[in-house]
C-alpha cells in the first residue's frame, strides 16, 4: 500500500506593499511571495476589509489579491488567513491613517530650485554601513566607479548647506537597494525596491531625511524607476508571470535608444519593439508595464514611498522606455491620488518637439497623452552648453544658438514646466564642457537662475566642479565632495581650503539663488528676448507689476550697452539694480559690461514727483446781528 504524498508545506517570505492607508483612491492589490501559495485561499475578518479577488501567478509561489478597504474602517493591524488544503497561516498587515491633506500635497514648481544629489558621493556621515554582510560591492574608494560609502546620514548633516546656497528641493538618485556586484553605487539597478540600501541606512533614516528637509522648507523628490530593476533583484530568481519582464530568448537585445521610433508615423514595430522591450542594459530587465500587475505593482509602490515618507515628488527615470500605454496609465493614477504632485520626467532627446511629445495634453496626432506634468529640457541644456563653449557668432554659433532653443517654445504645451539644468549625473560636468573658465561657469549659473522653468542644479556645480579624470567616465565626473569625508584635506561645505576660483562661482551661485528665491517675475513672470548682437544677448523676465532685465557679454571685449535696442522692454522704468554686484543703473547712461559678464537688473519703475500740496487758508466767516 503507497503511503499518500504530504503536500508541500506554505510559507509567506514577502508581502508588497509593505503597508497601506485608509482612504487611498488607489485600489489596493497584495503581492504575497513565499513557498507553494498556488490554490490557497486568502480571508480575513477584519471589519471593513474585503477579499475581492485572488489571482493565480505563473509561479506556484505566487498570490495577487486584490483588496477592498472601507473608508470607515479603523487604523490597525489586519490579520491575513492562506488556507491551502489542511494547512493554515496567517500573516499581520497594518492598515495607518493618513496624514491630513495628504492627497492634496504640494510639490515643486518654477519657484524652486532642485538640487541633484547622488548619495554615494555627497557625504559620509556613518562609516559603519561602509560595507555591510548584505550587499555584494564593498566600499572602496579608490576605483572611480566603486562604492565610496556616501549615505543618508551624510546628506542630513548637510541639509543647512544646501538651503544656505538657495535650495529649495533635493533630489536624490535612487535610495533604494542597488546590489549589483559592480558600479552599483548610482542606484539604478534595483534588487528591493522597498527597501533603502543599507550602505545608505535605512528606510526610517529616509523618512528622517525628508522629515529633516521639510523642517528647513525644503522639498524632496524621488526618483522612481518603472522602467528597469536589476539582475540582483530578488524576484528575477522566480518571476511572477513570465512577462513580468522582457525576454529575448535567442540574444541580448539592448535597446536602440532611438526616442523617435516611438512616435514615427512611418516606423516599423521591429524598431519600436527595440527601442522599448530591449534592455536598457545588461545588467537592468527590462519590465512589461503591458502586463497589468506589473503596472499595478509599480503604482502602489510609489504611492507607498509618497505616503509613507512623506514626499513632494517625482522623478522618473528613462521615462519614454516604459510602454507607452502603460506609463501613461501610471502617471494619470499617480495623479489621480496626489492631483497637486509634480512629476518630472528624463525624455533624453535633443528635438524641443520629442520632448513635447512626453507633456500632458500635447496635440499629439496620434492622439497620445501621457499626462507628464514636467519634463527635462535637455535641448535647452545643450544649446547652453553649445553657446558658451565657443567665442563664435556664426548663424547657429554663440548665443544664436541659444536663442533658437528658446524661440521654439511654441512646441511646448507649458515651458514653464520644464525642468532645466546644466549638468546632472548622466552628462559631462558643466565646468569639463567649459574647460574651467570661471567665467563660463558663471554666466551657465546666471542662465539656469534667469530663464523660463523649474532650474536643477547638480552637486559640485556651484564650486565648478571638474571630473578627477576624464578618462575615467562617469564614475570620475560623479566625484566626491570634498569635506564629506573625515580624511579630507579640504571642506567645500565650510569652504575650508577653497581655491578663489571655487570661492568666486560659489559666491556668485549663493547670490543668485538665494536672490531667486523670493523673485516673483522669475517664478511667473513671461520671458521676452532680443536677437543677439556681436553675440551678445538679453531678455526680460516680467509680470504686470516687476521686471529683471539679463543681459550677457561672452565675448573677450568689453561692450556698451544699448539701452534703446532693448528699449520695448524698458517702458515705464527708470534704472535699476544689478544683483550680482549691487551697482545701480541709470536708463540712457553708458555703461560698459566687461568680457565674459552678465547682468541680472532688477528693474525700478519711474517715480513720478507728487504733486505740491498748496494748503488753503481757512476762510473768514462774518456774522451779521
């Protein structure tokens, strides 16, 4: 007689979203991990806690439920029953109340400032997480593209630094779990997304940052990553479904890159297949926003972080890469919980109308709308680039270049909304581009602060930061901060050891964003520029009741400036104040702008003379008897 087989015992290793809230729009769906969970049932007798539906995974170890929770239902612990056969387990779930308003946040707008940090290379406030037992990559700060030991703690201790330079948002590359054996310190390549990489901290240590960071009033942003996870990631042992992922069986397929195979009315679906389903590298899966609980579970999780540590924002990585139908429906269902939320997009591409493509409401003749609220501008970045890298004012040379960029903003649904920047972890350090010059920097700086958007400044820019060896790549260019180590000779977060060429652009960056800050004609103001002359350039930056009037002089001459060609702008003031030097201009009076300077004026309205107060004399009154 055969002995009958004992089913193989269940187990729970893992439950996503690690927690939820009462009174979230978005509907709840438990991704429950463990061992042999195909064909258990899920209950609970938590009042106000419905079991809608279970669905079955590719892999046996798999459950999705989806969940309803009744807006009555009181904060606490839920407990979970999976029954399979005889067997029976339970696991805890805790439902929280929500914080007041949370739904109608604020977030970062043309009024702020973003600064971008990367963890790793800012700061190391606790040497002991270094290298943990954990994680793969050891600390070695020797290898330009190893882990430094950068973390959290680091960031905390040098929040004041940061608002003292006129900061108002922090951006920081992905906090999240990175465990890829090499060059894993940029965060991209996630193995938890729920999880804070320990050699950075951990997650209260996060919602500390933020907690921190809102004391200060200052903003912080995420950067999500729906796009990729990373080899390391722990479900690429046992996926879910098999297109929780793109595969390619036969080869690796990297993608092309090639943005406009996405939205080309005369390309094939083999190129837009690769541009969208290949790897954006060999290290990083490619994930199937096209399968729908993969768009559920990567909703959810950014609506946890939001939530749970209290956020302001987003910003998604190689967002045109996701397919397209399904990253759209996760922007609009973001949206749908934090209406208010900004959420800036990486659209890397050099073309005003592929940038456009990604904005909400863009007449799109396709018909698509992605509902991105914000995006990078990274044409406007390279015209920046382009125009001070070079004395020249040939047709499309010097600051005609620029000044094309900034005429095809009739492209753009909203160019207010754009996020611009000089430099940021992915390109060349603004100060390499320039070779050093101080002044080139300086008037980069005085363009970031002054034209149309929401500016980003990367870490280091504001003391001209260079790469340590341009042979060396992008680990090189993403170099420490001086002073975020105890071994340090010098300390740029005092300016202990600054050289006068890192003194002078850091005092010129400080004045401008901090004079930013309360500059309302930057924050609102529409912008009206004049084509440039000898390559010379200016514009205007104006409401209805302020002006700032920029003007530039990148060539090595010294140049007069031409009231009257700039005379449309002018109507209606008198002079004003150049806040870079604190030097007060008269209208009509020569004045010399030397080589390589800007001019941010702050204009003053003619004063007009009151009018002389004759006081009468009191009438004499007769009375008669």
């Amino acid at each position: 007689m055969k002995k009958s087989k004992q089913p193989a015992e269940i187990m729970v290793k893992r439950v996503e979203p690690l927690s939820w809230w009462i009174g979230m729009k978005t509907p709840l769906q438990l991704m429950i991990y463990g061992e042999n969970l195909a064909g258990s049932t899920v209950h609970t007798q938590r009042k106000g806690v419905k079991i809608q539906k279970i669905h079955k995974a590719d892999s046996p170890n798999y459950l999705f439920v989806d969940i309803e929770i009744a807006p009555t239902t009181q904060a606490g612990k839920c407990i979970f029953e999976i029954k399979k056969g005889t067997q029976i387990i339970q696991f805890d779930y805790l439902l929280e109340k929500r914080r007041k308003d949370s739904a109608r946040r604020t977030s970062f707008s043309a009024v702020d400032t973003i600064y971008l940090v990367m963890p790793d290379r800012f700061a190391n406030g606790d040497t002991s997480n270094d290298s943990t037992p954990f994680t793969v990559e050891k600390s070695n700060r020797k290898n330009p593209s190893g882990r430094h030991g950068g973390d959290l703690q680091g960031i905390i201790n040098h929040l004041d630094y940061i608002a003292d330079l006129g900061m108002t948002t922090l951006w920081i590359t992905p906090p999240q779990l990175d465990n890829e054996p090499e060059q894993s310190y940029h965060g991209y390549a996630c193995a938890d997304y729920y999880q804070v990489d320990p050699r950075y901290g951990d997650n209260e240590l996060y919602r500390q940052l933020v907690t921190e960071a809102h004391w200060r009033d200052m903003q912080v942003i995420m950067d999500a990553v729906p796009n990729h996870c990373g080899m390391a990631h722990w479900w690429m042992q046992d996926l879910p479904f098999w297109n929780w992922i793109h595969h390619h069986p036969k080869e690796f397929l990297r993608s092309s890159y090639r943005l406009v195979s996405i939205m080309d009315p005369n390309g094939s679906q083999r190129d837009l297949k690769q541009t969208v389903d290949g790897w954006f590298d060999n290290s990083m899966p490619d994930m199937a926003l096209e399968n729908p609980f993969v768009r559920q579970y990567f909703l959810q999780l950014y609506c946890w972080w939001i939530e749970w540590a209290d956020l302001d924002g987003l910003r998604v990585d190689t967002f045109p890469y996701n397919d397209r139908e399904g990253i759209s429906w996760w922007t609009a269902s973001i949206l749908n919980e934090y209406p208010n939320l900004n959420i800036v997009a990486e659209c890397w591409h050099s073309s005003p109308s592929v940038i456009a493509y990604w904005m909400r409401n863009n007449q799109n003749k396709d018909g698509y709308n992605s509902h991105l609220p914000s995006a990078m501008d990274f044409p406007l970045q390279e015209a920046i680039q382009e125009s001070l890298s070079k004395d020249s004012s040939g047709w499309m040379e010097g600051f005609n270049r620029l000044y094309e960029a900034v005429g095809l903003d009739f492209i753009y649904p909203d160019p207010m909304s754009l996020l611009i920047f000089l430099d940021n972890h992915d390109v060349a350090r603004f100060a390499d581009t320039m070779k050093g010059n101080k002044d080139k920097i300086k008037m980069g700086l005085t363009l970031l602060a002054t034209l149309r958007g929401i500016p980003q400044l990367y870490y280091g820019t504001e003391y001209g930061f260079r790469s340590t060896n341009l042979s060396q790549g992008d680990g090189a260019a993403r170099r420490d901060f001086p002073g975020g180590w105890k071994k340090d000779r010098k300390d740029l977060f005092t300016g202990d050891g600054a050289t006068p060429y890192e003194t002078e652009i850091f005092q010129h960056t400080c004045r401008l964003f901090n004079w930013r800050k309360t500059a309302v004609a930057i924050h609102q103001g529409a912008l009206k520029h004049f084509l440039p002359v000898n390559n010379t350039y200016g514009y205007f930056r104006y409401t209805a009741k302020e002006s700032v009037f920029v003007f530039f002089n990148p060539t090595r001459k010294e140049v007069a400036l031409d009231w009257e060609h700039f005379s449309e702008g002018l109507h209606g003031y008198e002079g004003g104040t150049d806040i870079l030097t604190g030097e007060t201009l008269v209208i009509g009076e020569t004045y010399f702008v030397k080589p390589h300077q800007s001019l941010v004026i702050e204009l003053k309205p003619i004063t007009k003379p009151k009018p002389v107060q004759v006081k009468k004399r009191a009438s004499k009154t007769t009375s008669r008897k």
